[in-house]
C-alpha cells in the first residue's frame, strides 16, 4: 500500500491532491429493514479483510507522518447495500468481494424475518474512511 501512495505521489503536481477511499477494519453489519422497523441479524464472514484494511490505514499515516502528504480532511460515512434476497446477496458478494460471506446461521436469521413479505429488504452496511492528502 505505501508503495501505492509513493507511486500516486510521483504523477502528482506540488500540491496536488490524492482522494483514498477505503473500507474501515470493522465488521460489516447485516440487517432486514421493513416498514416496521429494522432489525439486526448478523455479520458479513471474512477472512483476512480486517488485516489488510488495517494495513491500508497504517501506509497511510506512515506517508503523512513522514511528511509526503499533509492530510486535508478526513470523514467515516456508511455505505449500504441493499439486497432484495439472501440470493441477490449472495450474488453481490461473489461478484464484487474477496473472501466473504454470509454465515448459515445469519442465513438462518434474514430468512426467518424476510419471510414472505416481498417489502423486506437485506441492507449490508461498511464504515468507508475517505481521505482528501496534499502531496508535500
């Protein structure tokens, strides 16, 4: 990752600026959400996100501690994405993460509060780290 952050410094102009968007090293979070309410079901299964998320943090406080890049600003927000049913998250999650899933037993939880009730959506939520650096 640092040699990421070295490798964007040298395109960028004196003062240029370098967005990093990453995930941070927590658990992913699993509700269902209805007109009734919303209600928490479980947790994504990775293995190994956690590490390399840390990771990421740390190449980026190690460039602005050594003075390659001033950090601007900084925001955690949440995404979210929205499934329709335990397949569509399942689909989702082969298609776009590494290593993750959704456990037998949360599966157990989105289908008994899902149900029927076509209104029901599966939300899985991340906190995102965004970060605005000025190169030095």
């Amino acid at each position: 990752m640092v040699h990421a952050l070295l490798s964007a410094r040298r395109v960028l102009i004196d003062s240029g600026l370098l967005l990093d968007i990453h995930p941070m090293p927590r658990k992913r979070a699993i509700f269902c959400e209805a007109s009734e309410g919303r209600k928490a079901v479980g947790y994504l299964r990775e293995s190994g996100a956690r590490i390399r998320y840390q990771r990421a943090q740390k190449a980026l406080d190690q460039v602005v501690s050594q003075g390659l890049f001033r950090l601007r600003a900084s925001t955690i927000f949440t995404f979210r994405y929205r499934a329709r049913s335990l397949k569509d998250l399942r689909r989702y999650l082969q298609q776009r993460w590494t290593e993750a899933s959704v456990d037998r037993v949360t599966a157990g939880r989105i289908n008994r509060v899902l149900g029927s009730d076509r209104g029901k959506v599966i939300v899985l939520e991340e906190a995102v780290r965004m970060s605005l650096l000025e190169k030095q």
